[in-house]
C-alpha cells in the first residue's frame, strides 16, 4: 500500500515539474515575436476585400497608435520607419495596401494584433475581428540594400 501511494506522488510531482517547464516555455514563447522582419526593408503587400477597407484604415490607425502609445521605446523607432500606402489599383478584385518597413528593427513584433493587445487589451478582439473580416491575403518580401 505504502509503494502505491509513493508512486502516485512521485507521477504527480513529475506531471506538476513537466507542466511547470511547459508552462515556462510557453510563456518564452509569448515573448518571442509572432512576425518579426528581416532584412535590411520590408514590402508588406496586404489584399483587403473592398467592402471593407475603411474596416482595414481603422486597424492600420489603432496600430499606429499602440506603437506611438507603447511603453516600449523600441516602438516608436519601429514607428518611425513604417509607412502605409493604399494603390489605386485592384489585385485579384481586391483593395492593395503596402506597408513599407524602412529600417527593419530586427527581433522585435510587427504583428498587428500583438503590437495593438500591448497598448490595448481590452479593444484588441474587436480590432481583430475587423482585421480578419477585411484579411484576403498577405505577401512580405524582405530586402537587402544594394552596395
């Protein structure tokens, strides 16, 4: 009876230990960027549905904000080297949108929804709906500077 009730300590003092190291590498794992850029610049090529573009320029204003916002001081530099465009042309019948990334700063967040949950937590589901409602597709093409 004794060893029965020492083995079934031992398996729960096991489980306890690997459930803590998942949770330390999940939590490592939140840390780590979603969508960190490389190169020396980033061409972001986004396809909205044209129904909901205005739903996409509002994401695109809560995001500025959340890096302008942030606490972080790293955002403001990633801030700094974003700009947005909206083509007049269509692609695949859907609205094109470039973000234009110009210093990449290198192992830091680019996701939309993550940059926005830092700043904003409690707005961020409603955000990302939108964002996911007006998604149609995505392109990103790192590039290097050309001696």
């Amino acid at each position: 009876m004794h060893r029965g009730v020492q083995v079934v300590v031992s398996g729960m003092a096991l489980a306890v230990l690997v459930l803590a190291g998942a949770g330390v590498a999940q939590a490592q794992e939140a840390d780590k960027p979603v969508l960190p850029l490389e190169g020396d610049a980033v061409v972001i090529t986004m396809l909205i549905k044209p129904d909901k573009t205005a739903d996409f320029e509002s994401v695109i204003a809560k995001y500025k904000e959340a890096f302008a916002k942030s606490e972080k001081p790293v955002r403001k530099q990633q801030l700094a080297g974003i700009k947005f465009f909206k083509s007049p042309q269509m692609a695949q019948g859907n609205a094109v949108y470039i973000i234009y990334v110009d210093p990449v700063v290198p192992n830091e967040e680019y996701d939309i929804s993550r940059v926005i949950a830092e700043v904003f937590p409690v707005e961020v589901q409603d955000v990302f709906e939108k964002y996911k409602g007006a998604f149609a597709g995505r392109a990103i093409t790192s590039l290097k500077k050309v001696p």
